[in-house]
C-alpha cells in the first residue's frame, strides 16, 4: 500500500512511511484473532461407562437423573481474553432415560438437555448469557445405548452454540462494554438423560471496541476497521506523531508500544480446567457434582490418593502452553535454571470447603518437586471460589514436558474438606 504523504528522513537514514506505520498497527490488530482457550472440558474423560445407565427404569429403585432437575456438572471462573466470547460444543450419544416417583420409581421418558450460564462481570456492569442444547432420545429399548459395533459412533450428535451477549453486533458501545477486562463465572449443567460424550466451552474471536472515555490501556491499536484499511489516515505523519492528544489514544508511535505492552503482558493461556465430576461414579440422585474428600494431614494428591508428593510418572495436566507465555523479568536469560526450566505466573482458583471439624485444609500446586505454588488455605464451611497467585515451573518451549499435580492435606485429622471444581490460567503478576 503506498502513500502520498512525502517521505521523511529517519536517524538511520532509510526512508520511512506512513504507510509502514499503518501496517503496524494493522499487525496489532490481528494478535487478538489467534485465542481459541478452552475453559471447561466434560465428558467420559476415558471412563467406560455413562451416567446413565440402559437397564429398566422401572425396577422400583432409582438409578436415573429426575427430568427436571438439572445437576451441576462444571463451575469455573477466569479472564475472558480480549475482544473474544464463548462458544458451546457438545458431542453426545442418544440421550437414555429419566425417572419419576410414583408408588415406585418408575419411567418418567427419555430425553436430555446440557444447559450452559456465563455470567460476565466488567466491573461495573453484569450480564448472564443462557444457551441450552437439547439431545436427542435413544429409540431403543429402555432408551439404552446401542451395543453393535460401532453403532454409537454412528448415533453421535455434535451441537455447537455461541455464547454472546445481545445486541453487541447492532451497537457498538454494547460491544465495547464487553470487549476487555471481563470475568466470567462459568457453569455447565445437565437435565435428564444426558449421554455427554464430549462438552466443552472455548474461546472465540469476535470484535474489540473501545469508548474514547476508557483508559488508554487497550488490547489492540483499532485501527483499521473490520479488517479493512482506513481510507486516509488519522495524522500525516505517524512516524513522529506519539499520540493524538486526550481522548484519541488510537494512533502515534507511543501507543504502539503501549499495546504491545499490554499484549505482551495479559494474553496467556488457561492451563487447568477440573472438575470432579465422574460419568462412571456421580451419583443420579444429586444436583451438585459429587465432591472430592480430603481429610489427610500429609498432602495427597487430590485425584490419585495413592501419591504423597509430586511424580513425573504420575497422571496431571500439562503446564507446556506456558512456556509461550513466560515473562522476561521472572524467565529471562538470567533466570532460566539447568537450561530447561522457566515459570508462568498462574492465578489459581479452587471451588471448595471446609465440611467437617474447625481445622484448616490446604491445597497446592506442584509442577515440579522443587516447584510448588498457589498454597491456599480453606477454613469456612461455605461453598466459595478460593484464589491465589503464583509462579509454576514450565519448560523454556510449548514441546517441554511438564506435570502439574494438585496436592492437598488437613491441620488436624478431623478436619474434612471437598473439592468440587478447580482452574489455573496465565495472570500478569
């Protein structure tokens, strides 16, 4: 793309453009369109067998989900990632049975739906966004499974909807309301008889807005429109412009290295998205997922009671996407130990509580055996979101490997805690 504008001699005596600026903040513009985070993941997680089982609903006992309560399956709370909003997938097999009280338990028709909630909270303003995804019954008997081979690959259903607040497309400031610095508190629930095979909630890209009024403190320059490039430019000379005075932050030199700084700083990966819910084991008589017990005084970790500490061999997630988001002041060349670690600052959040005695429980996260972070400490018998930062051992490139495993204990043995739902994502600390 060329300019009229006359070209201007810069200290290294090549010849400079205002057309080279404008690509600039072109490139800036795109950064934001590469997230595709997820932040919650459901399903048979390799279990060999569904919640909802395919034998006769009319035996006298209960053995499946009630048709109108919906079960919490999933909690989790993190940064929505700039410019981007939720989308739901949910790959699911025909949907089995429910029941109802009668003299008995008895059959109560078959059926199901995943109902998904995202509230986002700006600081000043909330909204929840509802979507719900119906599953289609099994039209065999009892509405079971299908047992030929291969036949439930053959019956799987994919669902996808997005998860985006209203009017964002028709009114610019309603997407600048949602465009940055967003939380969201996140739950996944099921009614009926849901077979989830797959259920996750992403991140997409969508569109960054700004108010003039805002902070200059933006996530991406805006400047170009919808992709396409502005028909003049805002200043003659962008080269030497800093910026356009108060309340235009969008053009000048000193605002491209303003929001490379806050892209440098704030995008990030989320790195653990658990929760204790169990297809094989959840109970169908609950409306919460069941929690998992901690009532040890030596940390155990929560998952695999068997490990006493951390174990590269053991089962945990993958703290790998964090090399790619490691910071220069805390993994620089200076701080890099043994030519193969480094560290991501994570905030962690734990969903739990105290349900039993008037000790404390703690839980931890390890990434190495020299590298445990994120120590909270839970003593209140309330079901909340506990959080803390810290800073985890990760490899020096995304191909590393690296373990994370959760640990927990108690101060005294008649303590108990549970944990329900846990997440650990990037934070700029």
């Amino acid at each position: 793309m060329e300019t009229t504008n006359p070209p201007l001699e810069t200290y290294g005596g090549a010849t400079a453009k205002a057309a080279r600026v404008a690509s600039v903040f072109a490139e800036q513009d795109r950064v934001l369109g590469h997230g595709r985070r997820i932040v919650a993941d459901l399903g048979l997680h390799m279990t060999s067998t569904f919640n909802v089982p395919s034998t006769n609903p009319s035996a006298g006992s209960q053995t499946y989900p009630s048709a109108t309560t919906a079960r919490y399956a999933y909690r989790g709370k993190f940064t929505l990632t700039p410019g981007h909003f939720l989308m739901a997938q949910v790959v699911c097999a025909p949907s089995g049975q429910t029941q109802k009280l009668a003299a008995s338990y008895v059959a109560s028709g078959a059926g199901g739906f995943v109902l998904f909630d995202a509230t986002l909270d700006n600081g000043s303003n909330t909204t929840t966004i509802s979507r719900a995804v119906s599953c289609p019954p099994s039209e065999n008997q009892y509405a079971g499974e299908t047992t030929s081979s291969g036949a439930m690959f053959r019956e799987l259903y994919r669902f996808r909807v997005p998860m985006t607040p209203d009017e964002v497309d028709a009114k610019p400031e309603e997407l600048a309301k949602w465009s940055d610095d967003v939380t969201v508190e996140l739950t996944i629930r099921y009614q009926g008889g849901v077979r989830p095979v797959h259920v996750i909630v992403y991140e997409v890209p969508y569109g960054y807005a700004r108010e003039f009024g805002d902070n200059n403190d933006w996530a991406s320059s805006c400047f170009t429109s919808n992709g396409e490039t502005l028909s003049k430019y805002p200043v003659p000379y962008p080269v030497t412009a800093t910026d356009l005075g108060p309340g235009d932050p969008s053009n000048g030199s000193t605002y491209v290295y303003t929001v490379q700084e806050r892209q440098r700083s704030d995008l990030g990966p989320l790195l653990v998205c658990a929760s204790a819910w169990s297809e094989r084991a959840q109970s169908v008589t609950s409306s919460e997922t069941d929690p998992i017990s901690l009532n040890s005084t030596t940390l155990t970790d929560i998952w695999q009671t068997s490990l006493n500490a951390w174990d590269a061999d053991g089962s945990g997630w993958s703290l790998a996407s964090g090399a790619n988001a490691r910071q220069w002041n805390t993994s620089g060349p200076y701080h890099e130990m043994r030519g193969n670690d480094a560290v991501v600052p994570v905030r962690v959040r734990v969903y739990a509580r105290r349900s039993a005695g008037a000790g404390i429980g703690t839980i931890r996260v390890w990434s190495q055996g020299y590298s445990a972070g994120g120590q909270i400490s839970i003593n209140s018998g309330t079901w909340q979101w506990w959080e803390t930062t810290a800073h985890l051992r990760c490899g020096l490139g995304a191909e590393d490997t690296s373990v994370c495993q959760i640990l927990g204990s108690v101060s005294v043995g008649t303590t108990t805690i549970q944990i329900a739902y846990i997440t650990v994502e990037y934070a700029n600390l």
